[in-house]
C-alpha cells in the first residue's frame, strides 16, 4: 500500500471532523477544528466547502487546524456583497470568535487561495505563511466551467442540483477519475441543493471574472500586495489541473519570486485530496522551516 492509500485508509477510519458554527456579524460561519497545536486554516474553492479538506486534517497531527465554509457556500450564510475582502474580514472574524489572535498558516485552494492572500493583505500580522494550492489570482484562462457562470440562462442549467452534472463536475476536478466517488458526488449533489447554492456561486464567480476569464484588475492588485509582503509563502499545483490551468503556476513564480514551488505531476486542481500524503509532508516541511 503507498502512502496516498495508507493515509486514505486512515482519513476513513477517523471519520470527518464535527462541525459547528460561531457567529460573525450576525452571520452564521460553519467550521471544523481538528487537533492542538500551531493554529492553521484551510480555505475551500468555488462551490465548494470545508469537506475538501477532511483527508489533510487527519494529516496533520500536531496542528490546530481549522477549516471554514466561504461565505454563501456549505453551511455559511452569505454575506451582502462578494468582494474578496468582504470574505477576508468574515474569516478574520471567525478567528477573533474562536480565540486566535497569534500567527496562523493559511493554506487556500482555488477560490480560497485568493481569499488567503486577501487575508494576508488585510491583516499581514495575522497570517504566519500562506500555502497556495492551485489558487485563483495567477492568470485569467480558466475552464468553460467557470466562464459559463456568466451567461444568462446557462448558469442556471449548470447549476441545477443533478447527480449526471454533479459527477461530471467531480470528475474535472482530479486527474485520477477515482477521486470522484460516489460519497464525494453526493457530497457535491447536497451542496448544490442547498438554498441559495447557486447565485451564491454565480455571484462570486462573476465578481471575479467573466466568460472572457478571470478580472485582470483585482488579481494585479492583489498579487502587488502580496507580493510585498514578509509573509513566507508556498505554491503548489497540479500538472493536469482543468479548472486553473498549470500555466497560472508559471505566472505564480514569476509573481511570487521568493515563493517556495512545488508541482505535482499527473494531479488535478485538488491537491489535499489527491496528493494529501504528499501534501501533508510539503506543509509540514514549508512550516518547519519558518
């Protein structure tokens, strides 16, 4: 058995994490809180949430880790606006909620990694490093899944809660078609049935971007922002990622020249999932390091 299976095997037997909520502006936040010490955050995708990130938690023994449903997304209520900094200060909140007020590592995927570096901009004191795994920010192609977001009526089609549409979604997600299982399926199905699931998704997708790609405005920002900063940081992607392309990696390095690099081959846009094993063994060493 290799390492991926062995902590696969693992993350089963310990089961997902509880959840609860803490309120933040009048706004219900749902989160996961895993372990003791050295406080770390995991940030979700694009309809996404927090259960992305139930095989890496098991993985890091030794941490505090906490993982948070976005804003609109899982079980979050959303917020009156979609701005990343909108997002940013909600997260911040649930730290303040929950008692952190020392360093943490915040680890972002997809959509979370832009939340992650808005985080760090907004609050550098609060952020130890940043792990940035196939992160939004680095370039403007991305998949027809995202650019259809934009498009009256489509978006509607594509957003409906089917299974058929929610498997072929999973699917685009890994470059193993194993990764999407049936329980991750149903996972994605129940999520896209939640009230509100779809404009949330709509509403932050067209924030960002449009059916021409990602905005070039917030990501050149941000990325100047962040790029200022102190903050130790590590990109991580995956050489067959379909939703963000390997290409915005190569814009990542050249964005984050002091950044820490690591690409995965034959991975897909989730890493944590995909790679958790390796992953794990990434993070841990990024941090020891620090």
């Amino acid at each position: 058995m290799n390492g991926r299976d062995t902590m696969a095997s693992a993350s089963a037997a310990a089961g997902p994490p509880r959840t609860a909520s803490v309120d933040v502006a009048g706004r219900a936040v749902r989160y996961a809180a895993t372990g003791s010490g050295p406080p770390v955050l995991l940030l979700h995708g694009l309809e996404r949430s927090l259960a992305d990130w139930g095989p890496l938690q098991a993985a890091l023994p030794g941490y505090r880790v906490l993982a948070v449903d976005l804003p609109g997304f899982g079980g979050s209520q959303p917020l009156p606006d979609w701005r990343l900094a909108s997002l940013a200060g909600q997260v911040e909140g649930v730290l303040d909620r929950l008692g952190i007020a020392s360093g943490v590592h915040v680890v972002g995927n997809s959509l979370g990694g832009a939340v992650a570096m808005q985080l760090a901009a907004r609050a550098p004191a609060r952020v130890s490093s940043l792990a940035l795994l196939n992160s939004a920010g680095f370039g403007g192609n991305v998949s027809w899944a995202l650019r259809v977001l934009d498009l009256p009526l489509l978006w509607r089609l594509f957003l409906r809660p089917d299974e058929g549409l929610a498997r072929e979604t999973e699917r685009l997600l890994f470059h193993d078609p194993a990764f999407a299982t049936d329980e991750r399926v149903a996972t994605a199905l129940a999520l896209a049935r939640r009230e509100g699931a779809a404009r949330a998704s709509r509403n932050m997708s067209r924030e960002l971007g449009s059916w021409r790609g990602v905005h070039v405005g917030w990501r050149r920002e941000l990325l100047a922002q962040v790029a200022a900063l102190d903050t130790p940081a590590l990109v991580v992607w995956g050489t067959h990622d379909r939703i963000l392309p390997a290409g915005h990696f190569i814009n990542a390095v050249a964005a984050l020249p002091r950044a820490r690099t690591h690409l995965f081959p034959r991975c897909g846009h989730l890493p944590q999932i995909e790679r958790t094993a390796e992953t794990a063994a990434l993070l841990r060493s990024f941090w020891g390091d620090l």
